[in-house]
C-alpha cells in the first residue's frame, strides 16, 4: 500500500481522535507525516505511536503566528506539500441565549479563521496536484441544541472550501 510514497502530508490536529487516524493511515500509504496539536505531550505520544515517518510541531490553528512558523518548518524540512488535511477543530456547546463571547471566538477562531488562513499560507508551498482536504461536518446541514456557533463555523468552511476548489482547480 504505497499510495502516497514519497509524499508529504500535513494533518492539523494530528495527535487525536480523526487527525491522528487520518495521520496513521497516510504512514501506512507510504507518506512522510506532519501533524500539529496544541498539547505537546499528546503529539509526542501520536508522533511515537506513528512512527519515523512522523513529525510533531506544536501549533495552535486559531493562532496565526503558529501557522506562519508551522509553514516556515515544513516548507525548511521538505520544500512542498502533497496532501493538506485541514482538520484541527473545537465541539463546544452554548444553547442560545447562553452563547458567550469566549466560547464564540474559540470556535470561530479554530474553526473556521484558523482552517481559512492554514490553506492560505500553505498555498505557495503546494505542489501543482496537491489535494486540499477541509474537514467540515454534518453539523454544517444539519443542526441540533447547543450547536449554533459550531454549525455555522462548520458551514462557513464548507461554503468557503467550496470557492477554493473553484479558484484552485487549475492547479
């Protein structure tokens, strides 16, 4: 199974739960892995567990900094990506009337600001062919209690994953 041999993927929130089996399943493809995590320990641990064709850097996506200085280390360490898996992401839950500022820039800022700058700073490190991956929800289309401010964080990616794919496809 060498699908991905000789490429490099980069997965945000790679340390855990979808990022992390996404992560193990580009190693077994064959791909030299990237993934991101806020909490070093646990990258450590999923970076140990991956194997030597993983790498751990630390960075937060809501934090633009961190995405600058994680492109600048991927960019130094291999030149130019294949596969970006944008999925770093938070689940809180506030019912209406109780949604609080905090909660509101956390999800935003991850969410939805971290995903669009993540793309847009690694566009010029892409290789022409490169897949784009922007990990959305079903929360997106369909809605329940408590989630008003994940959901439409989640449909902003997708409306916004829409136009990338459009304005990208010639690449």
């Amino acid at each position: 199974m060498d699908k991905l041999k000789d490429k490099v993927a980069v997965v945000t929130g790679g340390s855990a739960g979808i990022g992390f089996a996404t992560a193990k399943e580009f190693v077994a493809q064959g791909a030299k892995v990237v993934i991101t995590g806020r909490n070093q320990q646990t990258m450590d641990a999923a970076v140990q567990e991956l194997g030597n064709e993983t790498i751990g850097i630390r960075s937060d996506t809501s934090n633009l900094e961190d995405i600058d200085h994680l492109v600048k280390q991927v960019k130094s360490k291999f030149g130019n990506v294949d596969v970006l898996f944008v999925n770093a992401g938070v689940a809180l839950q506030e019912p209406i009337g109780q949604i609080t500022e905090a909660a509101f820039e956390e999800i935003v800022s991850t969410n939805f600001k971290g995903a669009v700058f993540t793309t847009e700073k690694f566009i010029p490190i892409l290789k022409d062919g490169a897949a784009i991956i922007h990990n959305t929800s079903v929360s997106a289309f369909t809605f329940s209690a408590g989630t008003a401010i994940y959901s439409a964080s989640k449909a902003a990616l997708t409306a916004y994953s829409k136009t990338v794919s459009v304005e990208l496809a010639q690449r």
